[in-house]
C-alpha cells in the first residue's frame, strides 16, 4: 500500500469557553490516500466539518488545534502561519463547500473566478488563465463550457454551479480534495451526477479525497473507507464495504438502521371515504414583463386531481422546482390558485372568505420546513401553540392547558414556559407538530417536515407523526425530495415534475414496479440503492 | 438581558454617553433647587466671564442673566421636546409602515406616497413653517418635530415588516385563523423592536437638534429657557462674549454625541453578530 498523503495524529480541536463540550474533535486519528475516497460521516455537531476545516486552516475565530498532528506529506500544518497555510490552500489541498450559490460571487463571471484562483497564487498569464479555465470547465462536464465560462453564478443551475466549485477547486490540481456535504443541496439525479464527477476526476487525479457526508447512501456509493464520528470522538472506521455491511458500534447501527428502507413501509391501507378532493388545481407564477422583456411564466402546479381519504397518508415527492411546496401552500391557501376547486366536504377552500376561511383553515393545518424560521422567537412556545385556538374564540386558561397537554404528547413536557431558542432542532419539529393539532384539524399538509433534521432525530419525527395520525385519524399529506421517506410512511405517492402529476399510485407500485421513466429516474439516483438492496 | 448589559457595557462609548446623559438628566430634575430663581431674572452685571465672580461660574449674558442656570433649566426642555417627539413620531411611524409592509399592494402605495410627501420637504424648512403656523409653544414644537421625523420610522418599519412577513412563523400564525391585527401586533412587531430602538435614540439627537435650531431661530417658547436660545441670544456679540454662545453650544455637542453613542451601543447589544465582527 502506498504511503498516506495526508495523516491527522491525534487531533484536538478546543472549542471557546462556555461550549457544550470542551473539544469539538477530540483524540482524532485518520489518514487520506491518493486515489482513495475516505468519508467522515456523522450528525450535526459530530465534528466532522471541524476536522475538515482544521485540515484546510480554516477554522472559526475562537476555536483552535490543541492538539495533535495535521501532516501534509513531510509538512506539519498545525502551527503554520497564515501566509503558508494560503500558499499551501488551493495549490495541494482545495475545498468543495455544501452550497455552491453561497461559496460563488454573484457579480463576477465563471472565468473570472476561476482565474482568481491562478492570479491569487501568481500563476499563469492573465489570457492563459481564461484559457484554462475553460479547460476546467470542459473537464467538470459543463455542457457549453465556453458559454458557462462567460455566465453569471445566477444563469446556471444548482448543479452546474456545483460543477464550477469544483472546476475552481481542480484549478491548481492539488493533491487532496475536501468536500464538505457536497451534494446535500443538490436534486438526487444532480446528486446522482456530481457523486460520479467527483469519483471520476478523483480516480484520473489520483487525488486523495476527504468526503463529508450524514447520508450513508452517499457513502455506499463513493466511499473506500469510513470514518464514523460523534460528539467530537472516532467511535468507528474501516473499509465502505465492512462497516456498511458489518457495524460493529451500536452508533453506526443506530446511524444506519435509522435510513428508511426504500421499499414500500407497508401495505396500502383499505380505501375510506374521500376527505378532500382536489378538482383541476393549476397555479402560474408571471414575472418580468417590462417593455422589451416577455412575461415570464412558470406553471407551478398543473391541472392536479387528487383525492385524499380519511386517515390515508399521501406522499408528494419530486425535485426541487417541480411545484410540489406549491401544490401544498394551495391545499391550505396560503396561496391563492389560478384554476381548480379544493373541495373539503362541501366547501371550497381556494373560494372561501374571511370566517368560513378561518374555520376551513382550522380543518387542515400545516407543518413547516424548517424549524428554526417557523417558531417565533419572542414567544413562549406554550402560547404559540395556544394562539390559534385563542383566535378560534378558546378562552385563554383552557388553550395553555390544551398547548401543555399537547406538548406532553409530542413528548416535551413541561416546555410551554420555554423560548423557542432553548430546544434543539428536532425538539422544535415536534412544537410545530403540537401547533398544527393544536386546532384539531382534519388534514395536516407536512412540507419537507424533516428534512431538516439527522436521520436519528428524523426517524423519531416520522414516528411521532405516524402515531399521531392512527391516534387522531388524521389524513397526512406528506411533501418530500426523499423517496426512502416518502416509502417509508405513505399509503400513495404522487411524483411531480414540473407542476404536472406524473405517476400516482400505491407505494408498492410506485416504488416497486414505476411506470414513469421520471419516476424511475428519480429512483435510480437515490445514492447507495444497491447497498439498500443487499440489506433488505 | 445580563447578555444584554456585558455587551452595552463592552463599548466604552456607549458607557461615556450613558454618564454624559445621566448627568444632563440630573441637572434637569435638580435645577429647579440648584437655581430657586428663574433663569430669565437678571443676577449679576451684563457681560461677566466666566470665572470672575464664583456667583456665576460659566459667566452672564447681555442682560446679566446667569449662564449655568440657563443651562440647567435649558437641560429639561431639550430633553423633553427630544422624548416626547420621539415618542410621538414612533406612534406615527410604526402602525404607518407596519399596515404597509403587512398588507402591501395599495395600502402599501397609499401610504408611502403619503410619507414620500413628508420626505421631499426639507425637514427643517417645513418644522420652521409648522411652528410659524402655530403659536410658538412646547407643544407646538413637539408636534412640527414630531411631523417632520416619522417617515424614517415608517420605512424601517416597512421593511423590517416585509422581511418577516414571509417566515415561517407568521404563515403558520396566518393558518390558525389570527386576524391581521393580532398577527401585526403580537408576532410582528415584537420582532422589530431592536432597530427600532435603536432608530428612537438617534431621533431623539435630531430632535434635540432641530429643537436648539428652532429655538436658536426665536420660533421657541417665549417663556422656556432653552440651550438654543441662549445661543441666538449671544449670537450678536459672539466677539465680545464668546461665552454666552459656546457654554450652550457644548451643551448641545455633548448630548447630541451621548445620544448617538448610546445608539450605536444599544445597535451593537441587540444586534450581538454585528458587533462581533465589529470586534
């Protein structure tokens, strides 16, 4: 075996004073080969961005090495100045951030950022640099690279500007690629591509690549070698193949048992009587339209029929763009629709105004994406969960007792006197379940209510959620990018793609035995689907 | 809040700002002791220096009236117009821009032409022709400075308004059936109190400033002693006695400058990210 590149002895990272633990990576060891792929997977606050930022010498004001050794071939990174550390960046180990939007500048043109990147390390000659660039972005599988060179961040896609990021970080062919959550922005068909751009390119480079990941999909798919962190320690590593196949740590079990299973959770239960019926529903958005540009329209939702029954969970699932937040926003008219009824019983929800609006939104209620925008900061949360029977004409002593009862059955008790800032994501997922049956609704419409979340606290959600809805016979409309979730928990899944329906029917269908050639796109992408299998 | 107080406490301007306002607050609630007779009523000989008679430290002016009583009778009224108009124009400027940002569409244009209208006028012009129009008063001042200062309020409220209006939070609370105003008032507004604040204390600096201004300018109330007053008073014979015109003057300087410093101290407290990379 050829000698590692990059060796990290017994790392430690301290964190500032007053954090919930004292090292953010403590007594860390892992070493990168060339032409190896090495994924460093855990939960949020596991410590796995912070290694990778040591690694790079980037680490956050307040927070540094300890401890421990960063080896760059003969070099020792810790204790470098910054000058070295910047000479060293870029030229032998360059970074891939999470969101390519946000690690771009909007008002500079794709080549221009990547000569930067020559220009910073006084390479090449300015024309020579353009001329490269281009290079780099035939090499990273631009369609039109030539064309792409010319454009701005915000005329590509998620996917394309994931491919620029990388374009700039093979700029000065360094020997070691970090990548940060690479493709966790990312469709799964995108993803599906920049997981192979990278094996690629890793494999034609024989560079060493550190993988950051929380999905063990993505790791079944590219990995050579696992490490497993939590809370800042090592607790397993070894070959993909081993640990995927064998965990020996309870963690890593727990990690991986916690991934749904990409196969239909569980028979379609018997068809009951309709609940809400969706009759023809077309929403467009028009934007621009000045003097010398054409309206621009885009069919968010497209001519949808649905019928959802009583107590039955259907899944929306599609990319992002395929109008299926759209279509939910409808359902509780938090947007208005072009075409269409919402029938719940007799009432049409899309028509109604004023107090028949209030009592129809009172039937079906909503959760949120994500948990930190959806619970407003100056308020207790028992009163938050209180404030809508309160506007429903509740008198106030009963609907606190109401939000406490409800906050005890999604498993808080006693946090009603609490701010929303003292719970943690998961915690803040299950407020804003105790919100939407806080009105006791027929429907409840869960927009991406998980994502957000590790797949540990993910799977405790979706369970809560699930006994909720046979506890409370409720009809669960659930919209996600994530089929293994969709699968898991959904009597009938809706694909959308580009606010059109394009396959619906019963898990087992849907996911088994796809009619689509969308559906089946979509499902060929999920990373890691034939480890899944092999498991099953 | 203690997170609150060690940040405030952190910039040291801030501090100095606090003390320096402290103080003018103390002269005003004791002048009325310190100095038993009226500011107006002539104490010593016209044109004394300050320093020669211990009797009037900071001097006299034209008419022999003792300079640092001025001043301390002076400290209330700048720090009453300066409060109250603030107050008066965040009544004004906040249900204005908050109904703008909340309903958009044409309440949104209605009344934003509406404060446009304030804002092309030349604030200090159109405060000169709102006290002419009335009798010059207290009261009157307060309103013209009060009219002529909320159209800022009225924006920031606007857009702060606008930027919440699409979190997730307000939508959730549009869902369970609260009426606009409830949505306004409890979920809102609470959440735009910070800039706010800091918006008020910068106000009351301008309006201490346009009060001197209006003052110095002899639109003022005839029966207050006020800091700009004494300094149009002295503005004639600045070359024979400078005192008359600059003891008032640092007066202004300082608490204008106490204002600001608190501001930018109670902006770097409620807004912790900013002031970290400020640090």
């Amino acid at each position: 075996m050829t000698d590692p590149i990059v060796r990290i002895e017994n790392l430690k990272i301290a964190l500032p004073e007053g954090a919930d633990r004292p090292y953010a990576v403590d007594t860390c060891s892992f070493d990168l080969f060339p032409g190896k792929i090495l994924c460093v997977v855990g939960e949020s606050g596991s410590g796995k961005s912070m290694s990778a930022n040591a690694l790079m010498g980037l680490l956050p004001e307040g927070v540094h090495v300890s401890d421990g050794r960063i080896r760059l071939g003969e070099r020792d990174l810790v204790g470098l100045t910054d000058e070295e550390m910047r000479d060293l960046r870029g030229r032998r180990v360059a970074m891939i951030f999470q969101e390519p939007l946000s690690a771009l500048n909007p008002l500079m043109r794709i080549e221009d950022q990547i000569a930067e990147v020559f220009e910073a390390h006084g390479l090449l000659k300015p024309a020579e640099r353009k001329k490269r660039a281009v290079e780099l972005l035939t090499e990273v599988g631009l369609p039109d690279p030539a064309r792409a060179a010319r454009a701005y961040p915000h005329q590509l896609s998620g996917g394309q500007r994931q491919r620029v990021v990388i374009a700039m970080a093979l700029a000065l062919e360094p020997e070691v690629l970090v990548a940060d959550e690479p493709t966790t922005a990312l469709d799964v068909t995108t993803q599906a591509q920049i997981l192979e751009l990278i094996r690629t390119l890793q494999v034609e480079r024989n560079m060493a690549v550190m993988f950051i990941t929380h999905d063990f999909g993505v790791v079944a798919e590219i990995a050579d070698h696992v490490t497993v962190m939590q809370l800042g320690k090592i607790v397993e590593e070894g070959p993909a193949a081993k640990v995927l196949s064998n965990p020996q740590h309870p963690y890593t079990r727990k990690l991986i048992d916690a991934i749904p299973k990409l196969r239909a959770g569980r028979a379609a239960a018997p068809a009951r009587e309709p609940l809400m019926e969706v009759k023809g529903v077309s929403k467009t958005y028009r934007s621009g339209g000045g003097l010398f540009r054409p309206v621009r329209e885009v069919h968010a939702v497209k001519d949808i029929n649905l019928t959802i029954g009583r107590g039955e969970t259907i899944g929306i699932v599609g990319e992002s763009g395929s109008g299926k937040s759209s279509f939910g926003r409808c359902l509780v008219r938090l947007q208005d629709t072009d075409e269409g009824q919402i029938l719940l019983g007799d009432q049409d929800i899309t028509k109604a105004q004023g107090k028949d609006l209030q009592e129809l939104r009172a039937k079906v209620q909503m959760i949120f994406q994500d948990p930190y925008s959806s619970l407003n900061p100056r308020i207790r949360v028992g009163r938050t969960i209180a404030d809508g029977p309160i506007a429903h004409g509740t008198p106030v002593a009963q609907a606190m007792a109401e939000a406490d009862a409800l906050l005890e059955r999604v498993g808080l008790p006693g946090a009603g006197k609490r701010y929303p800032h003292e719970f943690s994501g998961g915690q803040r997922q299950r407020i804003g379940i105790a919100r939407a049956l806080a009105l006791k609704p027929q429907v409840i419409v869960a927009d991406e209510a998980v994502s957000a979340l590790d797949v540990s606290i993910q799977a405790q959600v979706l369970e809560l959620l699930d006994e909720l809805k046979r506890e409370l016979d409720l009809s669960l409309v659930f919209i996600t990018h994530d089929l293994r979730v969709a699968a898991q928990i959904c009597d009938r899944v809706m694909v959308m793609q580009k606010g059109e329906c394009v396959e619906i029917g019963p898990g087992s269908q849907v996911f088994d035995n796809p009619s689509h050639p969308y559906t089946r796109s979509l499902i060929e992408a999920i990373p890691g689907k034939d480890w899944d299998a092999e498991a099953a | 809040m203690s997170n609150f107080w060690t940040t405030f406490k952190g910039n040291k301007g801030a501090v100095v700002g606090l003390v320096i306002l402290a103080i003018v607050l103390l002269a005003s609630i004791f002048a009325p002791m310190l100095y038993t007779t009226s500011p107006w009523d002539m104490v010593n000989m016209p044109f004394m220096a300050p320093g020669v008679d211990s009797s009037v430290p900071l001097g006299t002016d034209t008419l022999g009236r003792d300079i640092a009583s001025g001043l301390a009778h002076g400290a209330y009224i700048s720090l009453l117009v300066g409060f109250v108009s603030t107050i008066v124009s965040l009544c004004i400027g906040i249900p204005l821009g908050a109904a703008a940002g909340y309903f958009g569409g044409w309440v949104d244009d209605v009344l934003m032409r509406i404060t446009e209208f304030f804002q092309v006028i030349p604030s200090f012009a159109f405060a000169i022709v709102l006290v002419a129009i009335f009798e010059p008063s207290i009261t009157s001042m307060i309103v013209a400075i009060a009219v002529v200062s909320w159209p800022p309020v009225a924006r920031l409220l606007r857009g702060e308004v606008m930027s919440l209006k699409h979190r997730e939070f307000i939508e959730a609370a549009e869902l369970s059936g609260q009426s606009g105003f409830t949505i306004i008032t409890r979920q809102i507004l609470p959440n735009t109190i910070s800039p706010v604040i800091v918006l008020a204390s910068m106000m009351v600096a301008t309006a201490i400033l346009t009060e001197s201004a209006l003052s110095f300018m002899g639109l003022g109330d005839p029966n207050v002693m006020s800091w700009g007053y004494i300094i149009g008073a002295g503005r004639t014979v600045l070359q024979q006695a400078w005192w008359i015109s600059f003891f008032p003057g640092v007066a202004i300087l300082l608490t204008v400058l106490a204002f600001n410093l608190i501001g930018e101290g109670l902006n770097d407290a409620l807004n912790p990210r900013l002031a970290k990379r400020r640090g």
